[in-house]
C-alpha cells in the first residue's frame, strides 16, 4: 500500500522516458530536503541525527494514513515511487490502463508525451507501435481514469506538450479544439495540468477549476546558448521569427540587454503547411538590423521547421553571421529533420537548441547542429513544491536564475 505523503508517478507509454527523468531529479530533490531537514531539527531539539530520524518516521507511522509499518525506522523513507502499470492496445486500437499496485488516498501525477512518434511495445503485442497525438491523448485519459477508479485523491497531468494547442482560436466554422482538450481532462477529474510552454495563455480561461502551470525554459536554453556563443556579446541581436513570438524574444532581449527585430510574415491560411518546402508563407520582411551579427531567435514550437528555415534564409540575406535558434517543442515533423540537416549543411544556421519535452533519439540528438536542453528538473522541482504544498513564483518566473547565469558567465 502506498503512503499517502509519496509521490506517484505515472507514465503512460509514450512518456516514460520523460518520467523516468523526472522520477530521477525527484530521488534526488527528496534526498536533499530530507537530510536538510534533519539538520535543521537535530540543531533545534539538540537530538542526535539517528534520533531525529527515528523520530520523523514514528510520527509518520501514528497516522492512520500510514502505509507499510514494516518500513526501516532508522533511515529515510522513499517520498517518490514509479506507479507499477500494465497497458494493453488491442487489435481495433482500444486501449486499456491496468494499475498493479494500491494508489488510495496518493496523489498521482501521470506523464505523457503526446509527440512521441516512436515505436512503443504494449501488452499482449509482440509488434510496437507508433501512435499519433490522438491515440496518445485517449492512452492518457484511460490511464487517467483508472488512477481515479482506483482511489486517486488527486490527478495531475504532466503534458510537456499541450495537444492541439495551436487551435486555440477561430476565424471561421473551426473547432476550438485546444480548449475541448482541456474540458476534456477537467471533465474526466484532472485537477491540475503541467506544460511547457503553451501556443496560447488564453487556453487557461476555458477552464472552470481545473489549475493550467505553465512553465518556461528560458533559464535551460539560455544555458545552451551559452555553450556556442558568449551571451554578453555586443553582436549579439534577438529576433522575434514573427509576431507571435515577440513576447518571448522580448524577454529574452530583455534579460540579455540587447536589440530586439522582428521578421513579418503574411500568410495563405487556405493552405495546411505539409513541409518546409510546401509551407503557407508568402511574404516576409526585417524590422531591424541584422548585417553581420550573431542572431538568437527563440519560438515556442517547430513543426515542419518551414517557418524557421525561411527566416534563417532571409535573415542570411540581410547580412546575418551566425544563426542559433531555441524551440521549447522540437516536434520535427514530417521530413523536417532532413530538411533542417540540408538547411545546415547549407549554412543557413549554426544550432538548433530543442528541449527535452518531445522524446527523440539520436537520429536527432546525435545530429551536429542540435543541442538538446533538459527541462526535466525544472518538471521535478515542481511537481515536489505541488506535491508539499509550496510557492510556485520562483520557479514560473526564471529572471532571477538567468542573471545569476549572467553573472558568471
């Protein structure tokens, strides 16, 4: 039987690798304040160390939440457990979430990486599958669902990727899909969602008491900017890739104190963008200067990557040396891996820095121009101050952690 003071967390399939590094950073987060703790209390009550700590399980153990008695009283207890799971994908492409342990009364925290296009092996199936956002989506409110039925105080999802969130406004007869996405997880008892970096804040206000924590990796890209550029540098300019991404650029020309541009796109929205090449852009100009200094552009999300290599060309085109560009969602989809492979081998660009919160494998990770940044503590350090009843703000507003990055770079 699980305690009710532990940390449950649950990965569906398609993010297990991504719990397991949040699985990971939390051990260690635990470990830490555990033994801080029992600093601070051996100096107060003048106990020794070994006292202190049969003395912080003796008081875990009297409550009658309490779960194994037969735990050792003599050492910390584990606070963050993987929750045990079976999940099956049946032939007409149902799926089925099996729990194979006690989660009643623990709050569980289920992980899902709904762009994962890589092959998973399921139950009863010798062959893996790769599943679209669709069948990633479903797979999480089973699994969602049966944490609940098994007597989940509390579910909290962990979605580094917010599905369908660039549908979060309409012009015409189009679903407002990114908002039923997130009815959807309220309706089935999900009381709380974690992403990264979400398409739209305004997606927030669909909901009637379900909380949205969105975070930002700014404070991790800057880190890996910082490995192929001195981020103090005076030839350094940010440039916002279109309009919708002037907040974020903004930030960052902020933070650095440096130029901020902009590109200015005109769109075909009659057209679905399939490739790089076959995208729906028609027009772009620079507000701004560029000739012969180090470019930083910062977007949320890159998809076909059409949007970035046009940018990067006509930024090549008004004198720009060097090209690094952020994405906190790399979902490289369609050919855009090998697109963006030509586009480097080109010149167009130096880095693309991706985050961690789409899973790829070293067909990605392994490429020279792609710098991969963790954001899987950050998910940690969170989860830990939800979990215990902690501040948030430190953690959702980086500035502070930047500059001290700054200071001593």
């Amino acid at each position: 039987m699980a305690d009710s003071a532990q940390i449950g967390i649950l990965p569906c399939p398609g993010g297990m690798a991504f719990a397991l590094k949040i699985l990971g950073h939390l051990e260690i987060i635990a470990r830490e304040k555990f033994e801080e703790r029992v600093k601070i209390l051996a100096k107060s009550y003048k106990l020794p160390r070994a006292e202190v700590i049969r003395q912080m399980n003796l008081a875990s153990d009297i409550l009658p939440t309490a779960g194994d008695l037969d735990e050792p009283i003599d050492r910390q207890r584990a606070s963050v457990y993987l929750v045990p799971a079976k999940y099956t994908r049946f032939p007409n492409g149902e799926f089925k979430t099996e729990i194979l342990t006690s989660v009643r009364s623990t709050e569980i925290y289920v992980v899902q990486d709904v762009s994962n296009r890589y092959p998973l092996q399921f139950q009863k199936s010798d062959d893996p599958h790769v599943l679209s956002v669709n069948d990633h989506l479903f797979c999480l409110l089973v699994t969602v669902d049966a944490a609940l039925q098994a007597g989940a105080t509390q579910v909290t999802v962990v979605l580094p990727t917010f599905p369908y969130s660039r549908q979060h406004k309409k012009k015409g007869r189009e679903s407002l899909s990114a908002a039923r996405v997130g009815q959807m997880l309220e309706a089935f008892g999900v009381t709380r969602i974690i992403t990264l970096d979400i398409h739209s804040k305004e997606i927030e206000n669909c909901f009637n008491h379900l909380r949205l924590e969105n975070l930002h990796g700014a404070y991790q890209i800057l880190k890996a900017l910082a490995s192929v550029t001195e981020l103090k540098d005076e030839n350094l300019v940010v440039v916002a890739p279109d309009t919708g991404a002037v907040d974020r650029n903004k930030f960052f020309a902020s933070i650095l104190g440096r130029p901020l541009a902009m590109l200015y796109k005109e769109r075909d929205y009659s057209r679905v963008a399939l490739s790089a090449e076959n995208g729906n852009i028609t027009d772009m100009r620079l507000l701004g200067s560029v000739d012969g200094k180090t470019v930083f552009m910062s977007d949320d999300m890159l998809g076909t990557g059409g949007t970035l290599i046009k940018a990067m060309r006509k930024l090549k085109e008004y004198g720009a040396d060097k090209i690094v560009c952020a994405v906190s969602l790399p979902l490289f989809s369609a050919r855009a891996v090998d697109t963006f492979e030509s586009a480097y081998r080109e010149g167009l660009f130096d880095r693309i820095i991706g985050t961690n919160a789409v899973y790829h494998d070293e067909s990605v990770l392994g490429r020279e121009w792609y710098l991969s940044a963790d954001i899987t503590h950050l998910f940690a350090r969170i989860i830990y101050r939800l979990h215990f009843r902690r501040s948030l703000s430190s953690l959702l507003d980086d500035r502070s952690v930047i500059k001290d990055l700054l200071k001593r770079s």
